[in-house]
C-alpha cells in the first residue's frame, strides 16, 4: 500500500501557503500527485446573512465567492509551480451547508487528504465540515497539521492510541505506509479492561501484525491519570518527542463529541503535532 494520490481544500487565502506546504511535503515524500481544491465559500444564509437581503445583494456575495476561490487557486498554482510534483488544481463554489458535499465528492478518489486544524483563532465551521467530510462520507483518511509546525512527511517517532476499536484499527491501517518509514512507534494502551479478552497482553495482536508488516512497534500502557484520554495521549507524545499521532476518529457520534466534547474534539483542539485520523 502506497499513497498516489493526495488531497486538499483550501477555503481561506491566509491559510494556504502553510497549509500547501504541508501537502505538498507529503506528497513529495510518497511520490503521489497532489491535487487542490479551492473553494469560495457563500455565506449568504442563515446565521451569515440578515432575513430579507434582497436579490442584488445576494448575487454580491455569490459573485465574491467566485472571486475568493480564484484568488485562492491564483495563490494555489503560484505555490506549486516552484515545485517539482504533479498536481492540479480546480475551483469551486459552495454554501456552508455544502461545502462537505464538495469536497468529498473528490476527496473520496483520495488516498490520504491534508487538512489545517479545525479548531482555534480565525476557524470557520467550514474547517470542521471539511475534516468530517473527509471522514464520514469520503472514507479517506486525514492528516490534521498545525500549520505553524515545519512539515514533518516522513515522522520518526509515532503515537498509535489504540484502544481496540474499529476506528483505532482502521487510523492504523491507512497510517501504514508511514508507520513502515518511522524509526520507532508507540502504541498506547490507556487503562486497558481488566476483563477484556487481551487483558494479559493488551496491544499483542496489533503489535503482531504490524511486525509482519516491517512496523517494530512498542506497547506503552499508561494510566489514565489525566482527566481526558486526550491528555494522557498527548503528555506521552511530549515526554518521547513524538512526530505525529495516529488515532481512530469520532468513536461517538458527531453530535455527542460536538456538545459534550470527546477524544477526537480534544485532541484537535489542543494537539500542537499533526493527527492522523481515520474512520
């Protein structure tokens, strides 16, 4: 398994150079063809615009969406043609009730997709809506940079939070390709059951098959002596200067992590190293 083709949208001018760095890092890495998609986003709706708008003033909006997505592909193109990889690029429109549609319509002919981090200062909801969509309706797996770290393509040292579930297992299968170029990688049991059918060897049969597939891995089971799984992971990522963090995604449902908060939310919001995720 190999990544060919990488994927990224792009809908704020002043997230693209760091964001573009990141993907095309990694698409240099893996050989794989980059493609970008920038978006304008319209905010003429709900929550965005005032009830009663007339006609003229909305097509004002729309026609600055247009306007934003060819600034943004004009930055996109300027970017990548001082590289050396094969890429494309294309322009898009979209409401922000539809921008997930967008994007996963070709996302989802995607092997790994680099997105910003959807939470923080000057976020939109459209950061968000792009890594779900990612996730949940394209199926492809997300690297999340923060785009103020240099980009790190080939991680040395990686954190696998594993926790048996199908998310853990799912993020670790399509992290394979980078798992096999890393140095050394921890996977993380945090208080694993006491009554569980791998309780004497918590982390045994994913180190197994990894070995087999060239990974040497290590099994750190932690306590969980943090509030929040997430801390714990991330505290143990610190204390081995870890590259990256592969985890499985939105083991709850969406809207269970987005009100009462889970491991997913959490981790995006604090991780200052990129997350691999899966679905």
């Amino acid at each position: 398994m190999s990544y060919k083709t990488i994927f990224t949208a792009v809908t704020n001018k002043a997230m693209a150079q760091p964001l573009l760095a990141h993907a095309a890092a990694y698409a240099e890495t893996h050989d794989a063809h980059l493609e970008a998609l920038c978006l304008g986003v319209d905010r003429s709706q709900t929550g965005y615009y005032y009830a009663g708008a007339n006609a003229m003033i909305l097509q004002e909006v729309i026609d600055k969406a247009h306007e934003e997505s060819k600034e943004i592909e004009d930055l996109v193109k300027a970017r990548l043609n001082l590289t050396t990889l094969r890429w494309a690029s294309d322009t898009g429109m979209a409401q922000l009730a539809d921008i997930g549609r967008h994007a996963a319509g070709r996302a989802r002919f995607a092997d790994l997709m680099v997105l910003p981090t959807p939470y923080g200062k000057d976020r939109g909801p459209d950061q968000e809506a792009l890594v779900e969509a990612a996730l949940f309706e394209a199926r492809v797996p997300v690297i999340v940079v923060p785009e103020k770290n240099e980009p790190v393509p080939e991680p040395k040292r990686v954190v696998v939070g594993w926790n048996e579930s199908d998310e853990a297992l799912a993020a670790v299968r399509a992290a394979l390709p980078i798992l096999q170029q890393a140095d050394n990688v921890h996977v993380v049991v945090i208080d694993p059951p006491k009554h569980g059918p791998n309780r004497s060897d918590p982390g045994g049969l994913l180190s197994v098959w990894l070995a087999r597939h060239g990974v040497h891995a290590e099994i750190d089971v932690l306590s969980k002596t943090m509030p929040r799984v997430s801390d714990v992971l991330l505290r143990h990522a610190g204390d081995i200067d870890a590259d990256l963090v592969v985890m499985g995604a939105y083991g709850h449902s969406r809207f269970r992590e987005a009100i009462l908060g889970g491991a997913t939310r959490y981790m995006l919001e604090q991780s200052k190293l990129p997350v691999f995720m899966a679905h």
